[in-house]
C-alpha cells in the first residue's frame, strides 16, 4: 500500500514538472511571435503580414496582428528643423542658405511640421514609397522645405525683405509648402540704388500666371500622399556681412532723416504755436480795445443821458423859479399895492404913529434914565431981569416937535 502511494505520488509530480515545461515553451513562443502590438499616442503604426498583407493602425492601444508581422511606426506629425542646434525634431539640419534677387546672400532658421495622411490607402503609398520616417524626412521632406525657401526668396530682395518684407517671405514659403513650387519669370529692370543713388540694372523674378491668373505651380509631391503642413516658421534671417553694413548705414541714414524731419516738424509747430498765440493776443489786444471802447462809449453815452437828465432839472427848477419868482413878485405886488392903498387912504398914519412912538419912547427912556439934575442947583437971572426957563424941559419940546416934523404926522383926523 505504502509503495503504491509513492508511485502515484512520483507520477502526479511528473506530470506537474511536464506540464510546467510546456507551458514555459508555450510562453516563449508566444513571447517570440508576439501576436499583439500596442501603438502609442500620436503615432500610427503600418503591419505587414508574412503574406504581404499591409494595414495601418491609427488608434491608440493594444491591437492583434498576425506571428511574425513587421511593424513600422510613424509619428502623426514630422518635424524638420533647421535651426543648426539638436531639439529633438525628426530632422535637425544645419541652417539654410538662401540668395535673394539682388543676389545678397544670408542663413535662415525653420520649423516646419508635416501631418501624415489620415486616410490608409495614402498612408500605405506614402510607406511603400518612402519604406520609414527617417527616410521620408531626410529625401522627402527636407529637401523639399529648402527648395520652397530658396524660391520664396528669390521674391524680393533684401532691402525689401528688412524693410518690412518678412511676414511677405513667411507667406510666400508657406504657400508653396502647401501647393507647390512656384513657376518663376525673370524681367530685366534699371532702378536707381536707395542707398548710393546710382543708377543699376535690376534682376526681378516674379510669379508666372495663367490666362485665369492663377500662378503656375511645379506639382507638389506631398500632394498625391495627402501630408498636410501644420504649422512653417521663419525664425530667423542671418544677412551676410555687406547687407549688414548697408542695413546700418540706411538705418543710420534714416536715423538722420527721422531726426530731421521731427527738428522740421517741430519748428513747423512752434512757429505754428507761435503764430497761434500771437493771433490770440491780437484777439486779446482787439478785445481789451473793444472793452475799452464799449466802456467809453457807455460812459459818454451815460455821461449825455446824465448831462440831459440835469438839464432836463435844471430847466424844470428854473420854470419852478420862474413861477416862484412870478409868484413872490404878484405877492410882493399884491402886498405892496395894498399898502399903497392902506397908506394912500390915511396917510401912513398907522406907521408915523408906531415911529413916532418908538422915538418918544427912546428920549423918554433916556430921560427917565438920566441921573443928572433936570433944575439947576444955582441959577443966575440975566441983566435984563428975566428969567433963562427949564431947559429940560425946553429939550423935550424940541425933540416931540422935531420927531412930529420929521414924520410929518398929522395929527388932526380926516374927515
């Protein structure tokens, strides 16, 4: 029974070892013929069957193919750099030199990005024609980006190109990228030298046009593959050292000229300013004037009313006068003629009374006051024996009668 169970027991672990082997055999031959692929993110990947069968992987992730298929992978978009310094782009060239129409030579810097054909029957011409992206960017590509920047070039001179013309260039190399090389017409012209005024034969090369005036292309060959550019950059233009020092003198020139035509400019505007402000003052001065003149005029006027307005009084207040003057004299008339009348009717007799008796009152007065003896204390008779009389009285007879002789009074009532 005991040997029995170690005989099973030796045939179990034997069978466990054998189909442990197998299944490692089974493993490295699956790890061998590999019957899955994965494709990365903004790749595509072309899988070509042991029979010649050819289809393209677009999507990302883990896909079956068949043992012993050949895989070529593809990047969505190729990049070719010509910037002289490694970036990490799909080609990285040296710079390209480029010749412009006035035969100024320099070195220019590119980017360029090409997007893959998104449809498999042009994915599957481009890969049997170009077999890799190493060798599509470096024969197909490349080449094709220098050719499409020496003929943008040959556009424009380099005068024209720092002058303004870059973004022209951009356009012009970009264009033909995406459609084709244009077909080009050299024309003969004689111009005069911008910079030493000498006259010069010129070279033009312009665009060649059909009846409809469509330019004539040279047919592109990413055209018939579907690659599409995505982006195409000029970086950088590096003129060679003449157009550098012609560049310097025309900017030094300009310069010169910008200075002065702002010198120009600006004694055009003070003298404009000047001019301005001295019309101002004359406004000024012509107004003041004006002022003045109003102000004299509105005095004098003033003046005039005023002059008129005291006239106008004075002749009111000499009318007034006159009346009052007419009025004072009818009264003094008046009163006088009835005086006359009063006095030619008895004789001034009310007023030879009141002078008659002022003047008596004035002796009487005086006599009445006199301290002095009215008799003499010793008296003495003439030789004749008759006696001299009183003369104090004697004095006051002769003074009634004098006063009654002056006023001529009469005494007596008229009948």
């Amino acid at each position: 029974m005991k040997n029995f169970k170690e005989k099973t027991t030796r045939s179990f672990n034997g069978k466990l070892i054998l189909y442990g082997v197998g299944f490692t055999i089974l493993l490295l031959m699956m790890l061998m013929i590999n019957p899955f692929g994965y494709n990365d993110l903004g790749y595509r990947e072309v899988v070509e069957t042991p029979t010649g069968q050819k289809d393209v992987i677009f999507t990302n992730g883990v896909y079956f193919k068949f043992p012993g298929s050949k895989v070529t992978t593809y990047p969505n978009v190729i990049t070719i750099s010509h910037r002289g310094t490694k970036n990490g782009s799909t080609v990285e060239g040296g710079l390209i030199p480029i010749r412009f129409n006035d035969a100024t030579e320099a070195s220019a810097q590119t980017v360029v990005r090409f997007r893959l054909p998104d449809l498999e029957s042009e994915m599957l011409t481009l890969h049997s024609e170009y077999v890799n992206k190493e060798y599509l960017a470096m024969k197909g590509l490349a080449p094709y980006t220098i050719e499409c920047l020496k003929n943008s070039a040959q556009l424009m001179d380099s005068e024209q190109h720092y002058s303004g013309g870059r973004a022209q260039l951009s356009q012009f190399f970009q264009d033909q990228l995406e459609d084709g090389l244009y077909l080009l017409d050299v024309t003969e012209r004689i111009a005069r030298d911008t910079f030493t005024n000498e006259v010069k034969r010129f070279y033009e090369s312009n665009i060649r046009v059909d009846k409809d005036g469509l330019k004539v292309r040279k047919e592109s060959d990413l055209k018939q593959f579907g690659i599409n550019i995505a982006s195409a950059t000029i970086e950088n233009v590096d003129y060679e050292s003449q157009v550098d020092e012609k560049l310097k003198k025309k900017i030094e020139a300009s310069t010169r000229e910008a200075v002065s035509k702002q010198n120009l400019v600006t004694a055009q505007q003070e003298a404009m300013t000047a001019e301005a402000e001295g019309r101002r003052r004359l406004v000024e001065i012509e107004y003041e004037e004006m002022q003045k003149q109003t102000q004299a005029v509105v005095k004098a006027e003033t003046q005039v009313k005023l002059a008129t307005k005291d006239k106008e009084k004075q002749l009111i207040a000499l009318d007034g006068a006159r009346l009052e003057a007419q009025k004072i004299k009818a009264l003094a008339d008046a009163e006088a003629y009835s005086k006359q009348r009063v006095m030619a009717a008895d004789g001034a007799l009310e007023k030879k009374l009141a002078t008659y008796k002022e003047v008596q009152n004035m002796w009487a007065n005086a006599f009445m006051n006199y301290k002095g003896d009215l008799v003499p204390k010793f008296q003495t008779a003439p030789a004749n024996g008759k006696g001299g009389g009183n003369a104090g009285l004697d004095f006051m007879q002769i003074m009634g009668a004098k006063a009654a002789m002056d006023l001529n009074l009469d005494m007596t009532v008229k009948k």
